[in-house]
C-alpha cells in the first residue's frame, strides 16, 4: 500500500499509522497548496460501536522544508481530545446526528492546530534524535491557530447520519489568514490492488507473463469501499514559501517546498491497572511519510521502524536502497523476459534518486523542475509555481505530461502505484542515461486500475466522504 | 448529561496519574529534580545534566536507569527528558532492581 501498515511496529499501531500524504496547489483556489495526512488506514465502514478516530496521545505534525536542507521551517501540529456526553451508555450516539454538536452524539472529537516556525521544527516537544545527534534546545515559534475545533462523526448509516456530506461540510474550519482545515473521517483516495500486489507482485494485467502464470484480468481495487482519517490543511502559498510570495517562475528556487507528516507518540506510558493509563517524557516520532511507499517498497524489513523514527534529513544512509531497489531486481525474475534491460541495469539510479530524494534538477524535464538541492530526503517535492491542471489531468501525473502531478507533489488522483512501478521498472532512467533504451513493458506496467469519481470531490478537503456502515459492505 | 461533566481522556490520564502518583509524588519529584539542578540526585553525588529537553513538568515524573554502568538516570516529566550522572543513585535502583526478580508488584518499606 502506499504507507499503510509498511512497517512491523506501525502496523499494530492504526491511530498513528500514516498512509497518505498528499500535496498539491488547489484546483480551486490556485493561490493555496492544500497538505493532506491520512492516518487510522484501512477502515472497515461498520467498525463501531467504537468507531474509528484520531489518537488524543498521538501527536501529528505535517512538516515543510522551504530551504531544502531536508530539515522543517515550517509544522502543523494537531492535537485532538475525545468528549463523552455520558459514560452510561455504550452507544456512540443516541439517535440521528443532524449537526456537530448535536446531543444524540455521544463520543465526539475535538482538535486544536499550532503553527511551529524555527530552523527545525521535529524539535516541538520531541525528544532527542535516535541518531544521536547533539539535541540543542530548540528556538521555535508558535502560533495557535485554533482550538476546540470539531471533527464529524464516523459515517454510521442513514439512521445515525443521515445527511452526511453536510456535517463534513461543517467540520470544514476557516482560520486566520485564509487558512482552511478539516479533519476527520473520510473515503481512502489511494487506490491499490492488495491482492494481486501481495501475491508476488502480480499484475493481473499482465499476469499471464508471471513466473507463475493466470489468464491476465482486470485489476481490483482494494480500498474503494474503506475508509480512513485524513487531516487536511488549505494555506496560502504565501505562508509557505521562504521568501514570503507566490511565486510565479517555475524555475526558482523560491518555488519548490518539501512536505512529509509524521506522528508521535509519548516516549513512555504506563499502564497502571483498572484500565488507567499514565503518560511521560517527550514525543517521539514512531510513524512518518514523505512519497508513497517509500518505506513499504523501497525500506528493507529490517529498517522500517527505525525509518519510521527518523527524519527525512536523515535518508542519506537510506539511498543505497533507491539507487539499487530490491523491486527492479525482482521484477525480471517475476516476469521471465519481459524486462531484459532492466535485469541488465546495474548501475545506481540516480532517475529515483531525483523523483524520491532531491527532487529533479532544472535541464532534465523540460519546462519543470522540483529540485531542492543535494540532501537526499523523503519529501514530497512541490513545485508551487506550477498552475494546477483542472482539465483532463493525467493520473500518470509527470509521466503522462501532466506536471501538476506526482512527482511534483502528488494529488488524490494520481496513480501513484503505477508512476512508481514505471519508474523503478526503467522507465525514468532514460532521464540520466539516454543510451538506455527501457523494456517495451516498462512504460506500460499498471495495475488496471482507474479511481473511482465518487472517492473525491472537486473542493476542499478534496477527498469524498466516508462510506457508511450500513450500506458497506453491500449484501 | 451536561457535556462539561463528560469524560474525556486526558482529564482522565491526568485524574488517574493523580491517584497513582499523588500531589506528594509530583512535588517530591520537582524537588528532586530541583536538588539535582542544585547538586544531587542521590545527595550524596552531583548530578550532571547531559540532555536537556523540553518544558516544565505537569504530569506524572517517571523514571530509569539509563545506563547503569555510567550512573546515569533519566527523569521523564511533562515533554522533558533529563539525564542525569548520579551514580550513587543509579547503583541504588540497580540494587533495589536486583533485590527481588520474582515478578509481580511489591512495596517494600524503606
């Protein structure tokens, strides 16, 4: 998947296990990048009566570098509490909710949004780095942008919820200086085929050229029924350029902002019996994500959680693993003289290197870069000068000619699982290396999948509401 | 029920710690922290502060002993992590650790 469940520690740990990140300038109001995160993954709609919901100890942080030394200028940091109308009943509400602070809604979440600016930002309140870099007290600036605001409710069914999009459209929060923010439960955008994937690396449309071979079929998509936590956050550009402006040449350096979200959890925690729990000491980071599975595909088993716990100035020592992926070399063995050429590229590629650590430099795709310099990090790189596509975007996004899309940032849409094989099966090295001539199927891989229109919406927070419990599963 | 009388999580971490803890417990441990800043964990050794950290406490003052062999202890209060070099102190929860490996919870009068 793309993050969700990727590493053994964060897979038994949903509320801060994060899935998605999503950057993008907004289709519709252009002078704003919206940042999405998506945590609590894989929710099965009728999941209650303890529905799904945010961490109230789980510290979230979507972090953005505006100078490109791999270390955040800029952090939205996410607190949420829970409130219980009556501990008497086990219900989760009472009877139909028909707004947010309706009193037939029995457990409610609540969450605050602080603004952290300094050379640093993964010092607010963490503790000192596993790598054991010298931990200097940090010079850090905050700004609370709101507190006490409501997240909506699961989706339960047309009994409990009955009007569904209107009370997300209430939980959508204007903050001061143009800034829009949601959170709360929502459809998965990130579509994927688990089942094929997962059975060694399948494609059902190509599956007939498989080391174990099936008639070729059409992909399934996994998520389209599930749902997930997402936190979104429209700003101006304005506010996160390091030059303070909305930049209009694509080609400057003022142009390009790294984004990743984390998640961190209290560094001790105490269970002290009678289902009492006791909490102490700095936060830690425990899950984070930059591109798509990046800590899934590209991170061995061995060192996903400590990448998990590190930060993205870190990854120098994770490039080995861009440079050489396990998966181009699995997938000539998986797919018997289908890619010839990939099985005989040895050297280190340095085409994932830009798409995943630095950005691409300006002279490689023409008209575009999102290049931030030479310290590799796991970002997602946007390129904020770059107008958003509003007609016939690609879902291939860069690939498909459509520089709006991922690997310049990454929006709902984008097929970012076939982008992804694509490049790693050869398809981008030609970018470094024109003598290299890509295998015939390379530009074609996919899973045979296309999103589906009602996961989305053409506004803020962009993602589709949440599937409900009552119809999904169908009968 | 009046929402404000409502349960929330935190209220209750922070209720319950109060009961595990104690206001005694959270003073003892601000004037412990207090006596080390000054010069001793243990009293008998001075403390050193290596890593320095985050704020003020509010919560429950937890704390281990981070590296016996170097006599360092490490005091978790509120977001602030503090280790200390008390050897004295260290070799004295390592006794006490070392005393009883039976398992189980047991409060031993001093």
């Amino acid at each position: 998947m793309s993050s969700h469940r990727e590493a053994p520690e964060i897979s038994k740990d949903p509320a801060a296990d994060n899935a998605d990140v999503y950057a993008f300038v907004s289709p519709d109001r252009p002078d704003t990048v919206t940042l999405i995160t998506n945590f609590v993954p894989l929710q099965d709609p009728p999941g209650g009566p303890n529905f799904f919901e945010f961490g109230d100890d789980v510290l979230y942080s979507i972090y953005i570098d505006n100078d490109g030394d791999g270390k955040p200028e800029i952090s939205y940091v996410f607190n949420f509490s829970n409130r219980v109308r009556d501990p008497n009943t086990f219900l989760y509400n009472t009877g139909p909710i028909g707004s947010l602070n309706s009193p037939k809604w029995n457990r409610r979440q609540f969450y605050s949004v602080t603004r952290v600016e300094g050379d640093d930002t993964t010092k607010y309140g963490t503790a000192p780095a596993a790598n054991g870099h010298k931990h200097h007290k940090p010079k850090l600036k905050t700004h609370l942008l709101g507190r006490g605001l409501a997240c909506p409710p699961c989706n339960i069914g047309p009994r409990s919820t009955p009007n569904y999009p209107a009370l997300g459209q209430a939980a959508v929060h204007s903050l001061p200086g143009g800034i829009k923010v949601f959170a709360g439960q929502r459809t998965d955008g990130f579509y994927v085929d688990l089942g094929s994937t997962f059975d060694l690396a399948d494609l059902r449309p190509f599956q007939n050229l498989h080391l174990i071979p099936s008639a070729a079929a059409a992909g399934v998509d996994a998520t389209k029924m599930l749902n997930i936590h997402s936190i979104a956050i429209q700003i101006p550009i304005s506010q996160l350029t390091s030059n303070h402006v909305k930049p209009t040449d694509v080609m400057s350096k003022h142009a390009v902002i790294g984004v990743w979200s984390g998640a961190s959890r209290r560094k001790v925690r105490m269970i002290n019996g009678s289902g009492e729990l006791s909490e102490s000491g700095p936060w830690v980071q425990v899950s984070r994500l930059g591109n798509p599975l990046f800590n899934e595909v590209v991170v061995p088993m061995g060192h996903k959680d400590r990448w998990n716990s590190l930060y993205p100035v870190d990854d120098k020592q994770f490039a080995k693993y861009v440079q050489h992926p396990e998966l181009a070399g699995l997938l000539p063995v998986l797919y018997p003289k289908v890619f010839p050429n990939l099985a005989g590229l040895k050297a280190a590629r340095a085409d994932l290197e830009a798409i995943l650590l630095t950005g691409i430099p300006k002279g490689i795709v023409p008209g575009f870069q999102n290049f931030t310099g030479s310290v590799p990090a796991d970002q997602l790189r946007l390129n904020v000068a770059i107008p958003p596509k509003t007609s016939n975007p690609s879902i291939y996004g860069l690939l498909g000619n459509d520089a709006a899309g991922f690997p310049n940032g990454r929006r709902v849409f984008d097929d970012v699982v076939s982008i992804e094989l694509r490049a790693i099966a050869g398809a981008t090295y030609p970018l470094v290396n024109k003598s290299y001539t890509p295998d015939a199927a390379a530009g074609k891989l996919t899973e045979g999948l296309t999103p589906a229109a009602n996961r989305y919406q053409g506004t803020f927070p962009y993602l589709a509401p949440p599937q409900d419990g009552f119809d999904v599963p169908a009968s | 029920m009046d929402e404000r009388k409502g349960v929330d999580r935190r209220s209750f971490i922070k209720t319950s710690a109060g009961v595990a803890a104690g206001a005694a417990g959270i003073a003892a441990g601000a004037a412990a922290i207090t006596r080390a800043e000054q010069g001793g964990l243990g009293g008998a050794v001075t403390s050193e502060m290596l890593e320095p950290t985050g704020s003020a406490p509010k919560e429950p003052i937890m704390a281990y002993v981070h590296d016996a062999r170097r006599g360092e202890v490490t005091v978790l209060a509120g977001t602030s992590e503090t280790t200390y070099r008390d050897p004295d102190l260290a070799k004295r929860l390592v006794s006490a650790a070392t005393r009883r490996l039976t398992g189980g919870s047991d409060v031993i009068a001093p």
